[in-house]
C-alpha cells in the first residue's frame, strides 16, 4: 500500500477475520437496497432475500477444467482512453491513458470509506496476497456465455487488509470508464469474489477490463466491472445514479445472482 509495507500480522489477521466474520452476519432483510426501472423491477427484492436465505453463502459457483477454457468475446468494452467512446471520462479518461501508456506501472487502486486504514493499492501490492486461480463460466444478461481463467486477489483479503469496520454492509466500485455499481458484503467476502489481474494465464487484457477488474461469480457478468478505480466501503447503499447507467434505467436488477 502506498506509504507502507502491507504487513499482515497474526493479530492484525485474527481481527480482520472477526471484523470480516461480524460483516457476513448482517441482516440481508434489513434495509434492502432500493429496486430499479418499472413494476417487474419489484421481485428483485423477493430473489435477493431467497437467494441469501435458500443459498449457503460461501457456496462455490461451478468450476471448470482448463480443456473447457472457450473463446472469450471482450463486447461492449470501450477504451476508457478514447475521448470518443460513449463512457469516456475528461477527468479519468486522460489518467487511464497515462497509465496504460506506462504498462500500469503507476497504476493504484485507491481504497477509502469505512475502513480503518484507506489507501491506495499498486498491482504489485495486490500480487503479495495469496493468489486465486478460478475457472468459471461468465453468463451475460444478453444471453451468451463464455468459459475462462481468472487469477486476482480475493476481494475478502483487501478487506481485512485495509480493515473494513463492523457495520460496512456494502462495497462501491468506480471504474475509469465511468460506471458505477455495488455488492453487497456476502458477496465482497465470497471465496470466488476476485479483484482479477490475470486471465487465462496472462496479464489481463485491455478488452476484459486491465489492469484490474471484478469478478463475482455469484452474479450475472455485468456486475463483474473492468478497469477498476476506486473501491469504497459503506454502511449504507449507495445509488450509482440510474438516470445515467442504463443498465438500471433499463430495468436490469441491482441484484443479479445466479
């Protein structure tokens, strides 16, 4: 982390996992998140509820072997460095292209709300945490689906890292293609929840989202974001803006598990 040695202690470790063990217990039914678009969008609550109440929490979405490893379409990915793509950024836009044009050397993630120790997390920072390597299936909300190799670092480690506080029920994402979105701490501290910096064995490549991309196994693929930026922890929900994403305006669910 920028500043300091990420040092995880056995101490610091033993209260991260408390920490992280109190976060998991939240009441799911209490203060649910807010649903989207037209009167359909109002099963989304009944489908988040059943999910967290039917499905034990750190069950695994299904994996696979490398053989069935499938080609991988990277549709709808915009350069966040192309002034004329439909989500550029004038503030974050010129950013990303410095960074890309460095190889990401310079790249950090930037770690903030209610944690204990905010900060900003470099791909090689991330690297020291203990890897995990996962083969899954990516199911789009347009209906195709595609098999591949993620490795990244599990988002529960960054957690306990950077100290998620008791009370944190949600984790806000940022992207430099300025989107916007939120899961909420069951699936943050689920095992296959991954912030991924490889795919199929290399560096993650520009069409699936480097240097740095989410990947919730539990959920549809859109709610796997690319080109991560910012990460923010909060006791509260927070409204990524529906009249702008479109995703919600649409009429997609905010909660989208599988």
């Amino acid at each position: 982390m920028t500043g300091s040695r990420i040092v995880l202690t056995r101490r610091a470790l033993l209260t991260g996992a408390a920490s992280a063990a109190g976060l998991a217990l939240t009441g799911c039914t209490e203060r649910l998140p807010p649903t989207y678009g037209n009167v359909l969008r109002m099963s989304d609550n009944l489908s988040y509820v059943a999910h967290r109440l039917l499905i034990p929490r750190h069950a695994l979405a299904k994996e696979y072997g490398r053989g069935d490893v499938t080609s991988f379409p990277a549709i709808g990915t915009t350069n966040p460095a192309d002034p004329a793509g439909e989500s550029f950024s004038k503030t974050l836009g010129p950013e990303f292209s410095r960074l890309m044009h460095g190889d990401f050397a310079d790249y950090r993630l930037q770690i903030d709300g209610h944690v204990a120790r905010p900060g900003s997390y470099s791909l090689a920072d991330l690297k020291r945490f203990a890897p995990r390597t996962q083969i899954t299936k990516h199911t789009c909300e347009e209906g195709w689906s595609a098999i591949g190799e993620w490795t990244g670092t599990p988002l529960a480690r960054v957690l306990v890292a950077c100290g998620a506080l008791p009370g944190a029920r949600f984790v806000n994402f940022h992207t430099f293609d300025d989107w916007d979105d939120s899961i909420d701490m069951v699936d943050a501290l689920h095992p296959q929840t991954i912030l991924a910096w490889g795919m199929n064995g290399r560096d993650l490549p520009l069409g699936h989202g480097a240097p740095l991309r989410l990947r919730v196994e539990t959920q549809l693929g859109y709610k796997s974001l690319k080109f991560l930026q910012r990460m923010t922890v909060t006791q509260e929900f927070f409204d990524p803006a529906p009249e702008k994403q479109a995703t919600f305006s649409g009429g997609w669910a905010w909660y989208a598990g599988i």
